[in-house]
C-alpha cells in the first residue's frame, strides 16, 4: 500500500514537474548544486556506475523536495546500462525513450534535502566503449522546494577512458621452479565454460520491456504497424560463446517472436525470446504544431518583436535584475512547454530557453540572449565588443538525407526522415564567425516511431545563442540506395568498386571532358543520377553519383576526378598555338599585299605622271655611225650623224609612221662622251626600245643628251664586235699553229 501511494506521488509530482515553469514562482534567492560523482578514470570495456547527488541546499522552505532534467551523455563514449533509486524516501524514474529523461521526488513531502553534504539520489550505470575524454552532465535541469522552484548549479563529471591493462600473472622468485612433467603423462584439458548469458540484448530503434538483464530471457517490444524488419543487436559475456539470432529480422503479421540462442564453450545453451508486436492501424494523426502563439518576459520588449516563425531574440536588463517570469503560450493546446535559463544571471549574456514539443513529437526551440549590465563603476575603460554572430553558414548531412525545408542560417527548424539502418546523423557545419562555437544534442541512437530531436547550438564570441533543431523521424523501412555496379570506361576507379564505399579516385589525360560513367543501382526501382560530368576542367574536379529509392531516401558516391593539363606548344595548347599561328599567317599575307598593293600604285602613279606622247607620231630615226676607231683624235671621222625630218616618212617592216615634229640634228664626237661613258668591250647592244624612249625623252626635255649616248654606245657596239672577230680569227690562227 506504502509503494503504490510513493508510486501515485511519484506520477503526480512527476506531472508537476512538467508543468511547474509556469504554475510555481522562481526563487532567486535560493539554491542547491547538483552534480555526478563517481571514478574519473576508467578502462575500456567496463562497467562503471556514477551517482546523482544534491547539495549546498540553502534558503529553501522544506529542503529540495523534487528533481528533473535530462542525462547527457556522450553514446560515442558510454553505453546505458542501467539507472536505480533507492527508494524511500526519494524515488527516482529514467525514461529512457525520451533522451534519458528523469523525474523525482520526496515520497511524503517530508525528508526534503537541506544542508551542504551531497545526496545521493539515483545511480546510473554505464559501459565505456572507446578511449578519450567524456562528460557526464544535465540538461534542463530544474529543482524545487516546498513552495517554489529555484536555481541549481550544475557541476559536470568528466572522465578519462583509458585503455583496458592487461593484468600480469605474478611469479613468486621464492617459489621454486617445478620440475618438468613426465611427458609419458598426459596434461589433463583445461575445463570449458559453460557460461551461455548475454552481455547485452537490444533491438535498434526499440526498448526492451522489461530493460534487459542476463538472467532474463522473455522480453517484448512494440513498432509501428508499417515495419516491416528490426535489427537485433546483442554481446555474449563469455568471449568463446557463439550467438544465434542476430541481426536483421522480417516481421510477418501483428506478432513475430524472435529468438537469440547462445552456445557456450561446452555446447550449453541459452535462448533469449523478445515478442515483436505490432501498433493498431488507422489511429488518429497526431498534432505536430510546435510553435508559440506568445512570449513575454515580465514586460520587457524582445528584439525582434515576437513573431511564431522566428526562434532567436535578444533583450537587456539592468545589473540588478538577476530573473524574470517567463510567459510562453503554445499555438497548440497539445504541445508542451518547457522554460530554462530564466534565473540566477550572471553579468553579460544569459540564455533563456523555451522548448516547445508537439502531440507527435516536433520540438521547436526558442532562445532569448538576456544581457545583464554590469554594475557601473568610475574612470572604466569600454572593452572591445565581441561578436554576436551566432549563425550558422552551411549545414550539411553527409550521409545525403536531405533536411526539410533547404537550410537557411534564418530558419531554426527542420525536418528529415532517415532509414531505419541509420540511428546518427553524419553532420557537417560551418559557422557564419570563426569565434562562434557549436554544441550538438541528441544526435545518436534514434528510437523508431519516435520524433527524435538533434539540436545544433550556436554560441557567438559574446555569448548568445541560437538553437538550430533537426526533427528526425527514423523509418521502419530500410533505404535501398546502393549501386550494384559503377564503372568509368575512360578511367579508372581507386579504389574497386564497393557497394559500401561512397568514395574513389580517377585520374584522366588532359583531353577528357567528361566521364563514361555506367551505374546501376540494386533495386530495380532506385533512380541514378549524375551530377558534375560535364566540361572537366584541369586539375581537381568532383562527380557525384546519386542514388534515390522509392521512399525519397538517398545516398551520393563521390567521384574525384584528377585532369591532367593538356599538351603545349610555347606553353599553348595545340589548339590555341593554330589559332595564333593562323592569324599571324593572316596578317603577313594582309601586310605582303598591302606592301604589293602600294608598290603597283606607285607605278601605276608615275605612269599617269607621265603625258602621253603626241599621238599618233612615232619619231623614225636614220642612223648611220661612222667611227674611226684607230683615231682617239678629233676629225670628221669621228661625226655621228642622225636625221629626223618632221615630213620624212620611214618604212619599218610593214608599219608606216609619219613624223609630226623636227628633232634637231644631233652631232657627237667619241671624244665627247669619252670621258662620261668608260669603255666596256662588253656590254650589251643598245636595243631599239631604248633608243624610242630616249627619243621621247629628248622630245620633252629638248635635251638630247641621253639619245647622243645611246649612239655612241651602239656605235662603240659595232666596234666591238670587230675586235671580237679579229681576236676570235687570231686566237684560231694560234691554236692552228701550236697544233701544228
């Protein structure tokens, strides 16, 4: 009768406590400490228990007669094992679905907690898994007297997790040596374990009822009606025994059992049993609106003014103002809320939180940056600001579940549903400040038809913070993602293709522009896309390979791709060193022509410079040279007659030509151009054309110079060619002779 009236208080108290934000007034005035204690070094692989205790308990009315919050642990580092309260005259529950969620309270409001010495109140057991440095904490802590909540310091428990000794057999020096066996004796067997229990039983996503315990082997849990398999996850306690039953397992109909057996070391046997029963179908939706609907904080004005949609606001109080009652109203008379942070400020930034969950599980988090002056002093210098940016830039899922709606720094909520094989989430971010620091909540072993909450949490270079929340639903179906086949036929994958590995290599020469890329997926029904094959540029370049099942789940394969540069001539590639030889080639042709073009202008400039001849006379001349060659002397000899009459007509061949003009007779001696023409016995016979031109030179310029010497040069011409003759008959003669 004593333990179903605790149990009552218990659940009644327990409904307080989710309420009390609101209905009890805070106490600044009073509080307690509130912390874990236990080893702060422990090994690998053991299981280590650290106790939950009370103390420096002051001003209260009753002592602190009720408890709450949630376990933070990292799951990385610690496995729950286990959580007890002693009972009487505190009793303590763990909800371990809801993130490690606590409630307790005085079972007759009578054995509050006062005084400084710590009290315990609950022992949690836990398994470390891997070496490094952890933390054992709370959050949303909240304690509360007899009249009133107040305060709590929190003081987290770190630990070092070190790697598990080996413990030595001690050799006694004093002891002697036995002496060796016979070895006609046979050394009788070592003894086989006969230990068939299990270190640990568990269904991922799911709760065992009753918790697991190696000596009990019935268990049962419940899934959503649309599961379709579990995944059982187990350990055996002695390391020679083998495990039957584990892993994934289809569900047919309303109930499935499924059976672990474990087989020891001598073949004994043990079966664990867990009852699969699945929920009722068509029960009525639940109501997802997490929103607020109002928020004030004891009449100050928030920055920005409240508005449902936006999750970060900011206010300032002055330095005597250490707390404020918060007002927080949900849109949804479903929802939850939750407030935290509303007391006992310090001076600078405080943080007040406002938790809102919904009927189906959404939360949404809204958070009020409290600056709280400092008190005023005199001759104080104003340090340097520091910086409020407490955004995000980029929030990435690396294991491609796409989050709902796309990020913005400005939205605080999100939506993403992951296959059921997934139970963490593989996130990356960037802060929009370098100085900001991010702390993530809840992000591992998600429960299965339960909305599981990831809260991201930015805190600026000054110490506001904003809240960034993941509502994760964790799926009954198993996402159907992989590739059965990727292959580049102008390439080569590094390493070998694997269904399991969502990274490689390629290297390509510098003509490649895109990839021959062949994938295709395992279920007939996943679309395949590729993203990035196209127009590859030298160097480093990314292809992604994308995977969608039917269910909207997807999975990327990264392709990095590796170009080489292209071949150069003169440091161009062979396309550009054409284009440039070609235009070049284009521009002497052009400059040749230009310098053609100018050339033949110029000629044909001269010729129009030139007046045309009297048309149509064509002045005839009669030469008749006379040279007295042996005769460097004047005499009449030496007279080089022409005639050119203007009424004399000549025949030349066929072709008539009357003169129309007189040219002066023209008289020369050899000794008047003796001087100005050298003799040349070699030169060439002057031509007829010559002799017209100089005749129409000596027409216009009336200066028959040039015509004399053309004359003279013919007549010289004659002469020569007699003495060519005479040395030609000479040389004859003596080549006849000597012959002879």
């Amino acid at each position: 009768m004593k333990k179903n009236k605790s149990l009552s208080l218990l659940i009644i108290l327990t409904l307080i406590w989710s309420t009390f934000s609101f209905a009890v007034p805070v106490d600044a005035a009073s509080s307690a400490t509130v912390g874990f204690s236990g080893k702060t070094e422990v090994e690998v692989g053991t299981e280590v228990s650290f106790n939950l205790n009370v103390s420096n308990v002051v001003d209260t009315v009753g002592g602190v007669v009720s408890i709450g919050g949630y376990v933070v642990f990292d799951k990385d580092y610690f496995e729950y094992v286990s959580a007890s309260s002693d009972g009487a005259p505190y009793s303590v529950s763990i909800n371990t679905k809801n993130n490690y969620k606590i409630g307790g309270v005085d079972n007759d409001m009578t054995h509050g907690i006062t005084g400084n010495g710590p009290t315990k109140v609950m022992t949690f057991k836990f398994k470390a898994l891997k070496e490094g440095e952890t933390e054992l904490t709370m959050s949303d802590l909240r304690i509360s007297d007899m009249d009133k909540k107040f305060p709590a310091n929190l003081v987290p428990l770190k630990v070092k997790i070190v790697p598990k000794k080996s413990t030595p057999t001690p050799s006694n020096p004093s002891t002697p040596t036995p002496p060796p066996t016979n070895p006609s004796t046979p050394t009788p067997p070592a003894q086989k374990s006969s230990d068939a229990t299990l270190k640990s039983l568990g269904v991922s996503g799911y709760t065992l009822s009753p918790s697991f315990s190696s000596n009990t082997d019935h268990y049962t849990i419940k899934v959503p009606s649309s599961a379709t398999n579990v995944k059982i996850e187990g350990s055996a306690n002695h390391g020679k025994a083998t495990i039957a039953g584990l892993g994934n397992v289809n569900l047919t109909g309303d109930n499935t059992t499924a059976t672990v057996t474990v087989t020891a070391e001598d073949g004994s046997k043990k079966t664990y049993t867990i009852n699969i029963e699945k929920e009722k179908q068509n029960e009525p939706a639940k109501d997802g609106d997490a929103t607020l609907k109002s928020l004030n904080i004891s009449g100050y004005t928030l920055k920005p003014g409240f508005n449902s949609n936006t999750n970060t606001y900011s206010m300032t109080v002055k330095n005597n103002v250490t707390g404020l009652n918060v007002d927080a109203i949900a849109n949804s008379s479903k929802s939850r809320v939750e407030v935290s942070g509303n007391g006992n400020w310090k001076v600078g930034v405080n943080v007040i939180t406002i938790k809102v969950t919904a009927e189906n599980g959404n939360v949404n988090t809204y958070t009020v940056n409290v600056t709280r002056e400092a008190a005023k002093a005199n001759n104080t210098s104003t340090p340097k600001p520091k910086s409020s940016d407490n955004y995000l830039k980029d929030l990435i899922i690396n294991s491609s579940h796409e989050i709902s709606p796309k990020f913005n720094k400005n939205t605080s909520n999100y939506s993403v549903t992951v296959p059921y094989e997934v139970d963490k989430l593989d996130l990356t971010y960037v802060t929009n400040n370098s100085n900001a620091k991010v702390k993530v909540n809840g992000n591992s072993n998600f429960l299965v038809g339960e909305m599981n909450t990831v809260e991201i949490e930015v805190t600026a270079e000054d110490g506001t913070i904003r809240v960034y929340t993941l509502n994760v639903t964790r799926s009954t179906q198993n996402g159907k993602t992989d590739l059965k086949e990727l292959t580049v036929s102008n390439g080569t994958l590094s390493p070998n293709f694997d269904p399991s590995v969502l990274e490689y290599n390629v290297k390509v020469d510098g003509k490649t522009d895109k990839l021959d890329i062949r994938a295709i997926s395992k279920d007939a029904d996943s679309k395949v896309e590729i993203i990035g094959n196209d127009n590859l540029k030298e160097g480093n370049n990314t292809i992604l390979v994308k995977v969608t099942d039917k269910n909207g789940f997807t999975k990327y394969y990264t392709l990095n791709v590796e170009k080489a540069p292209k071949k150069t001539i003169l440091g161009l590639s062979p396309l550009q060193f054409g284009i440039i030889s070609g235009i070049i080639g284009l521009l002497l042709l052009l400059l040749f022509f230009l310098l053609w073009k100018r050339r033949k202008d110029d000629d044909e400039e001269e010729v129009k410079e030139e007046p045309a001849p009297p048309a149509p006379v064509t002045p005839i001349i009669e030469v008749k040279p006379e040279f007295n060659f042996s005769s460097k002397n004047t005499s009449d000899d030496d007279i080089v007659h022409g005639n050119m009459n203007q009424d004399s007509t000549v025949t030349t061949g066929s072709d008539a030509i009357e003169a129309t003009r007189t040219i002066p007779a023209i008289e020369a001696t050899y000794e008047d151009v003796e001087d100005r023409v050298p003799y040349d016995p070699y030169d060439e016979t002057v031509t007829k054309k010559e002799l017209i031109d100089a005749i129409n030179e000596a027409t216009k310029t009336k200066d028959p110079a040039k015509l004399k010497m053309l004359l003279e040069q013919d007549a010289l011409n004659q002469k020569k060619k007699e003495i060519r003759k005479k040395e030609e008959e000479l040389r004859r003669k003596r080549d006849t002779d000597n012959w002879r």
